[in-house]
C-alpha cells in the first residue's frame, strides 16, 4: 500500500519532477491543492525557515504526512541574491520570464568567468504538524549564469543555467537527465535515503 504525501506546493514543475521521482517509490503523491491548502506567507530569512512553515501548515490541512521544497538561486556576484526571493525577484505577478530579465539586467556589467551561481533545494518532511524532527535534507547545483537563455525545457530560471560539465543549459535537459543532476533530483534521493533509516 502506498503511502500519501502531501506536496506543500502549487509549482507545477516542481510537481512533477516530485511524482516522478517519488511515485515509482510507493509515495502516493499529492498536491496541497487537493487540500485546499492556502499558500503560506513565506516569512522566514532562510530557505529551511520557509519550507518548514509550508510542510507544517500542509500537514496539519491535510491531516497526512507533508513535504515542503523551499529553493532558489544564488548568484556570487550578487551576493547570494536572488536567494529566497527567486520566485519573486521581479515582483508580482510572479513570472519566470520577468525573473529572468531582471538577473540578465542585474548581471549585465558581471563579465563571463565572474558568474558563477548554484541553485540550491531545501526539503523538509513533517510526518504530523507537530513532529518534533522533521527530516531535513538540502543539496545545490554547479553552475553559470548565461547571457542569453537557451533551452525550451525546465523552468524558473533554467534557460540561463549553464551546466559546463554537460555543455548545455538546465533547460536544454531531458527531464530524466534534470532529475538526475538537479539540485531537487539530489536532495529527493537524499530524503529518501534518510527516511529508509528513519524509524
């Protein structure tokens, strides 16, 4: 029987990427939406901050285990920005477009060799609202802020994260080679890893 796991977002790729790295596991993956989950306001400084403030309040909707992903991209040269605010870099409404011109246009004196970035995932499981150690797992993802997009594939800011070792930017992917060397692909494997040890 599989177990239900609630997704403490309404990121439709991150959805995805979630179903189809969890759901050949056993996980019966869900989204909070299904819940009528509200968004939480997301008021912490850190991205483990904001993930377990999504994870508690979908576990505690849904009355099932939740599962909250907090990322983002930090760019060296702007000193680790957009960070926490990457879903939003440009303001509301949200969109990666927007988001995207606006780090072309904070990048556009930062010559090539100076642009370097890592996007980073935070996932945080709560097995009840109030569980006492959520599982916490974190890892990031090498790579370089290109200055033009490349790549119809991924999402957020895909098309500008260039991937040296592959030659190709996060975008340019096949949706298996993403969740393989993606930084959310990598803390999903590490999550599952710490619940197989988990009790």
């Amino acid at each position: 029987m599989s177990q239900q796991l609630v997704i403490a977002s309404s990121n439709l790729g991150k959805l995805n990427e979630f179903h189809q790295i969890l759901s050949p596991l056993g996980y019966d993956v869900q989204s909070q939406s299904a819940f009528e989950v509200a968004e939480v306001e997301e008021t912490g400084l850190t991205f483990v901050e904001n993930a377990l403030l999504k994870a508690r309040e979908a576990s505690r909707v849904s009355g099932s285990a939740a599962l909250a992903d907090d990322s983002g991209l930090a760019v060296k040269a702007l000193n680790g920005r957009p960070g926490i605010y990457s879903a939003r870099f440009a303001g509301e409404p949200r969109s990666d477009e927007r988001n995207n011109l606006q780090l072309l246009e904070a990048l556009a004196e930062t010559p090539e060799g100076y642009r370097q970035a890592r996007y980073w995932c935070v996932l945080v499981l709560m097995r009840y609202p109030q569980d006492p150690v959520p599982v916490i797992v974190q890892r990031h993802w090498e790579g370089e802020i290109l200055a033009h997009p490349r790549g119809e594939g991924g999402f957020g800011y895909d098309p500008l994260f260039w991937l040296p070792d592959q030659g190709m930017s996060a975008a340019e992917l096949t949706a298996a080679e993403k969740n393989r060397l993606s930084h959310r692909g990598r803390a999903l494997r590490a999550l599952v890893e710490a619940l197989s040890e988990t009790p």
